[in-house]
C-alpha cells in the first residue's frame, strides 16, 4: 500500500448547495457536534456529505439524468461512478433534509405535501432501516441529476487517523424546500457566502479541504453562474495535502506550491518532516549523495561518493556567511571540483582559500562525464553561459536552469531539477492525477 492507496480510505461523496443571498453566492455549510472521539472533524463546519454505501448501487436504475458509464467517465473511473452522485444526493437528505428528486419523466414534485412522510424516511435511513432506493421506490420517484456539476476531488492527509477519498460536486439549492439539521451530524445549518464563512472574527473551525475549497468559489457570481463554472470544468485533478515543516511549525501543503514535489519525493510516506519552508543556513539532504544549501541569495549544492571520499560543490557563495558555515560543516569530505551554472560566475577564486585542493570549472565538451570520487558521475553540460550538473547516480538529478536546449536535450534521463533558488522539483513537472473529464 501506498500513501495513496490504503484499507483505512473510505470513498466520500460532498454537496455544495448554492443560493443568492443579499451579500452574493451563499453556500450551506453544517456544524458537526463535538465529540471527544479523536475525530479530526469534530465541531468543524463541513458541507454536507459523508462516506458511500453499498446500498447506493441500488439506486442505479432511480436516477434520472445520468448512468453509471457517464458518471464513471466524469470521475474517472472505469466503473462505480454513480454511487458517488447518489451519496452525494442521500447524505444531503439525510443531514440537512434536501432531496432531489423528479418523477419518472423528469416531472418536479411538490415536496410540500410529502413532507411528513418524508420525516419519516428520513429517521428510517439514519437508523440505517431504509435505503434512499426504498424511498425512491414507495414514492414512485426518481434521484434527479440533471443539474450536478462534479467540481473537486480531495484525499485526506497521511497523519489523519480517518481518511476519504471525496468527490465534491456543486448545485444549486431547491427553491421549494427548506434546509433543516438532523440533530445528528448536523446541529446548525449556515448559509454564507466564502467571505463570510472565512471571516476569522466569525470563529468557524473549518477543515483546510474546506478553507481552500471556499477560496475557489469566491468568483461565483450567482449560485447559476457558479453552477454552470464547475459544469464547464474538465480535467479535475485529485488534491492530495501533505503535512510539512514550515517555520511556525507543521501545515499542510498542497501541489500549488513551491515545496509540494520534493515534499512528496523526499517524504513518501507522510511522516511530515520534510521543509516547505526555506531560509539561509537550511541543509537538506536531496538523496544519498546530494546536499542543498540554502544561502542569502541563492542555493549551493554538495555532491560527494557514498565513501565520503571526494566532493565536488556547486554555486556556493564565499560572500554568503550563513551558507559558508553550513556548507563547512557539510563538506568533510575532500572536495575536488567547484562549479558554477553560471561559467562566467566571478565567485570561484573567493572559494579556493577554503578548498585550495580544488578546481574550478571544467569548461566541458558536450555531455563530458566527470568522476567524483568511486562512484559518483556528473555529466557537465554547456549552454552558452550556462552549465548544467547532471548527476547520473541521484535518480536522474539536474542542477542549474530548467530551460534552455541542454535540458531538452538530454531531458529523457532527467527525473528532477534542482534549481539555482527554491525547491527541487519534478521534471516535467507533475500537476498530480486528473480525473477524466469534468
């Protein structure tokens, strides 16, 4: 199993129900009881949804609107997809007492007149007496899904305890029915737009899937507007936060930011120890034989052999005390080579009273290899006033610029870059899974 994969991810579905309100676009979120069970979501202020049920592929032949290979394709995924807009659909009834539904030809129904009845299919499918087909079937009704835009796809984070695969779709809330909480996992319902429900001075504990999903319907206009923006999305990716050292202490990332690949590459497995945060002085070991060194202005990278015998260093800044210090520390090893990606950097003579054995350069041919010790090989790469430091050994580890014909050039063997500021980062660059369509 993988930190993507794993028994304990339980697939979910989540409604976004849109409304125009006096201030714009309000959105219904629930405020979940407090309950002391080490649940990460207790007392948060979540959008109604939950966990898929076996018996919501029972519904399969009670939708109107869309079939399970359409619903699969929009997800995608080879089959199943369907349960998710029912959950979707079941769970919002359940938790804030909305039900989509249409007669067998699409036909509205007046839920006013049902609304007893409906009470009472309500409390029958939270004691889990009753399944949302059942209730389609007694009523003669059918799960309406015409107007349901899939918008968002997030995984939980490794260091939850509880962890869901969630589908998040948005539509606009029924006119006709009025939204009321089960006293279960709702206990007070609020409609607000994204400002409102982010506001620090309103207190709301949200989850950080909530947080960002709020900021990306900030642009909805009117709850159809917004509808028709997630029915026009296509390529939904899956969002996967990682928990990372940042300097005021852990936070989760995601792929929008600078730090999220070496994150991932470097932390595989979720420990959370990784930085998403740089500052001078900062050592951080990239793989077994490949050191980066954060300075004032820019990074230095140490490569050695795995017997610690040799080393070579790139674009290390003599005038950079910080960086200086670290990389001392660092460099026990013999260092042999000090090369710049910039060939005609002026820093290298400043750099051989601390490493007189050194050479600076070499001014390569094309693709020349160069030994570092017994078993790390670098390929120098020339590009006008560039270089380019390829380390065969590091999994296929460029250091220098990620553009430029060098890199096109020899790019089929590279699998990360290892710039001159910030942080390593695929190549090319890996946007995380997207769903088939939107």
């Amino acid at each position: 199993m993988t930190a993507t994969t794993g028994a304990n991810i339980r697939p979910a579905a989540s409604l976004l129900m849109l409304r125009d309100g006096p201030h714009g676009t309000e959105v219904l979120l629930m405020r979940r009881p407090e309950r002391g069970d080490n649940d990460f979501r207790s007392g948060m202020c979540v959008f109604p949804g939950g966990v898929l049920d076996r018996a919501d592929a029972q519904a399969h032949a009670l939708c109107f609107g869309l079939d399970d290979a359409t619903a699969s394709a929009r997800l995608g995924l080879p089959h199943g997809g369907l349960d998710y807009f029912i959950a979707a659909l079941r769970e919002s009834f359940e938790e804030v007492g909305l039900l989509f539904v249409c007669g067998p030809d699409g036909e509205p129904v007046d839920m006013a007149v049902h609304a007893d009845t409906l009470r009472d299919w309500r409390s029958r499918l939270h004691r889990g007496d009753a399944t949302i087909a059942a209730l389609c079937l007694a009523m003669d009704w059918r799960l309406d899904l015409r107007d349901m835009a899939y918008f968002a796809h997030w995984l939980t984070p490794v260091v939850r305890p509880k962890r869901f695969d969630t589908r998040f779709f948005v539509r606009v809330a029924p006119a006709c029915q009025q939204a009321m909480p089960d006293m279960g996992e709702a206990l007070e319902l609020l409609w607000l737009t994204p400002d409102e429900a982010l506001d620090p001075a309103r207190g709301l504990k949200l989850l950080n899937v909530t947080q960002k999903v709020l900021h990306s319907i900030r642009s909805f206009a009117s709850a159809q507007a917004g509808f028709r923006q997630a029915l026009d999305l296509r390529g939904v990716r899956r969002i996967f936060p990682r928990m990372a050292l940042g300097r005021s202490g852990p936070r989760f990332i995601i792929d929008d930011e600078a730090a999220y690949a070496e994150v991932v590459r470097l932390d595989p497995d979720g420990r959370g120890d990784a930085r998403c945060d740089l500052a001078p002085g900062d050592v951080t070991q990239l793989s077994p034989r490949l050191w980066r060194i954060c300075g004032l202005a820019g990074n230095a990278y140490l490569i050695t052999d795995t017997a610690h015998s040799a080393a070579a260093i790139v674009d290390a800044n003599a005038d950079d005390e910080t960086q200086m210090l670290a990389l001392r520390e660092l460099a026990v090893a013999p260092v042999r080579h000090l090369f710049f990606t910039h060939r005609q950097d002026p820093r290298g003579s400043a750099l051989h009273p601390g490493w007189p054995g050194a050479q600076e350069g070499p001014n390569p041919a094309p693709g020349q290899q160069l030994r570092v010790g017994t078993d790390s090989t670098l390929c120098v790469h020339a590009a006008g006033a560039q270089m380019l430091i390829y380390v065969l050994e590091e999994d296929g580890v460029a250091i220098g610029n990620t553009s430029g014909p060098e890199v096109t050039r020899i790019s089929s063997g590279i699998k990360w870059f290892a710039p001159t500021i910030g942080f390593t980062g695929s190549f090319p660059p890996d946007r995380g899974s997207l769903d088939a369509a939107g």
